[in-house]
C-alpha cells in the first residue's frame, strides 16, 4: 500500500485571506491540533 503524506499550509495560506492575522498563540495552538491530526508538514512561513 502507497503512503500518502498530509502537507498543511494554513498558517500560510489561510493568513493571506482578507482581515486574517493569527497572533503566536494562534500559530502554536493551530500547529499543536495539526500535529494531533496527525499531520505530516506544516508550512509555517509568512504570507508574501
């Protein structure tokens, strides 16, 4: 059976929607679920 890996880019993406801005405690708490979901990546960078 093929391993399908999960790469997450809300911290991302979901920041560059109109009136978004995750504060740190935002960022942590939102990896921290990722990571409980089981998540393989999350792409933490900031929007450009």
């Amino acid at each position: 059976m093929q391993r399908i890996e999960i790469y997450d880019t809300t911290l991302r993406d979901g920041a560059q929607s109109e009136d978004i801005s995750f504060s740190v405690e935002d960022r942590l708490r939102i990896t921290e679920r990722l990571d409980e979901l089981g998540i393989h990546y999350i792409e933490g960078g900031w929007p450009g």
